[in-house]
C-alpha cells in the first residue's frame, strides 16, 4: 500500500518536527515501525473531543497523524498519542547497545520503537498487566527479536538493571526498586500523578550522588496498578510545589528535610538540585 508508507513516513516527519527532535532516529522508527500492526484490523475508532469517531475505512492513512486509537473503550485504553511519545524518546534518549524496560507496554507499538532504537545490541523488556493487551503484544512483537514481554506487574516484580526505564502508567511515586534498577547514568522517563489535579512528565536521571529529575511537560495516563495511590500520611505536593521539584531520593538513604516537595513511603521529592552528568 504505497500510500499509505507515504503517509507514514509524513506522519514520521511531522512527529519529529513538532517534538523539536534534533535526533533524526525518531523520525526514521516512526517511518519504519507500519502503527496499524498494533491496533487490530480496521475500521479503528479513535478519540476526538469528548467523544469518539470511527476512520472511514481500514486505510492506515487515517491513523498516520496524531490521534489516540482506542484498544479498550471500557476500561479507557488507547494507544497512545504519537506527539507526547515522540517527545519522551527524543527526552530519554535510548541509544544503541543500551538495556530498556518498558512498563505499560499496551499492544507493543512504542516498544517496537524503543527496540529500533536500541539497536544494534540492545534490548528491551516490556511489562503489560491486562492479559489481552499482553497476548496481542506478545503476537504484535513476535518479528522483534530484541524484545522480551512480560504479561505482569511491574511493581510486585521490579525490573532487571535498565539504562532507560519508560512508563506509560501514572504513579504517585516511582517505587524505589525502580530507581534502584537504573544503572549510573540511567534514565527514567515517567507520568507523576502525585494527585487528581497535578498530571507532569518527569525525567530522571541516576547521578553518583542520588537522583536528579526534571518535570517538563504536563501529562496525564491512565493508573499504575500499585503505584497510583498516595499512603496515609503522605506528603501530596501541590502543583506548584511539584514543579520545582530536582531530585529524588530513597528515604532509606536520606531523611526528608525541609527542601522536600512531596514524601511518600519509599520515596521523595526535593528541590535541591543535584548535577545529573554527575556519574559512576
């Protein structure tokens, strides 16, 4: 379907342009991972507005722009808006040979371009909860060889060591074997939802003196199972307070202090900023 490669590499081309990407990888994964692979067969339902509306035809051309495709309308999954993705993998910056864990893998599609990414020798191990989004993944990634998906938790069963962590499910916190996981130099790529009302894209880095982390963007995905609810006596930032937030620590290793901007169990947030090249 020559016309449709052309719409995908179009799409490909607008995505990396609008995420202001300098890194021209993101747009070559885009042009060369077909999205319709991971969507089931069409006509595909995708959401506008308030409410939704079905493509005209089973023509991929329809799904090569930046449109939320509905894989489960009852329990509000879809796959993900291609802008936002495309930003986060320009953010994150998976490179060649480097280990990824993918948690809230959904049907595959942006684990199939962090595996383009990592290549050649690098891997990536992909996490999915909801047993028929995992069974279509697994099927979806059959063809990427560096790929491993694994239909569970991510939080009762922590990742292996990862240079890049990408989570697409929100948590009030990162649980801290996920911190642990990264490597020196590690980056962890996130949906902070520390409340119903503060929704920020967080990238982390794993500096030699602790954590450093960044908020950069708003950002709002569905609940991470295990992870999505704030413990009694939990410090809840506002959103003002969680924007300024520049590292973070396990409270095993450091006690709150003043500069914290939200505490919860494990974890916490301070705005004590830490230098992120600062690496083992």
């Amino acid at each position: 379907m020559a016309g449709s490669d052309d719409a995908r590499k179009f799409y490909a081309k607008l995505m990396a342009a609008q995420a202001r990407s300098a890194d021209p990888r993101i747009e070559q994964v885009f042009a060369s991972v077909p999205r319709e692979a991971f969507l089931g067969p069409g006509p595909w339902t995708v959401f506008a507005g308030d409410g939704r509306i079905e493509t005209p035809t089973a023509d991929p051309a329809y799904i090569y722009q930046n449109v939320l495709v509905v894989l489960d309308a009852d329990k509000g999954i879809n796959n993900g808006e291609p802008l936002l993705h495309a930003m986060w993998l320009d953010k994150v910056g998976p490179k060649p040979g480097e280990a990824v864990t993918h948690i809230g893998a959904g049907t595959g599609y942006y684990t199939a371009l962090l595996s383009r990414l990592v290549e050649p020798g690098g891997s990536v191990m992909a996490f999915e909860l909801e047993a028929d989004l995992a069974a279509h993944a697994r099927a979806n990634l059959a063809a990427y060889g560096n790929v491993e998906l694994i239909g569970g938790d991510a939080v009762a069963n922590p990742p292996p060591s990862s240079d890049v962590i990408y989570v697409n499910a929100g948590v009030v916190a990162p649980p801290a074997a996920w911190l642990q996981a990264l490597k020196p130099g590690g980056r962890m790529i996130f949906p902070w939802r520390p409340s119903e009302t503060v929704g920020l894209a967080v990238l982390v880095t794993r500096a030699e003196n602790g954590f450093a982390c960044r908020p950069f963007m708003g950002s709002w995905f569905i609940p991470c199972v295990g992870a999505s609810i704030a413990e009694p006596g939990a410090k809840i930032p506002t959103r003002e307070r969680a924007t300024r937030t520049r590292s973070i620590w396990l409270t095993a290793a450091k006690t709150p202090d003043r500069t914290a901007t939200a505490v919860f169990g494990d974890v916490w947030f301070s705005s004590r900023a830490i230098r992120a090249d600062s690496t083992r």
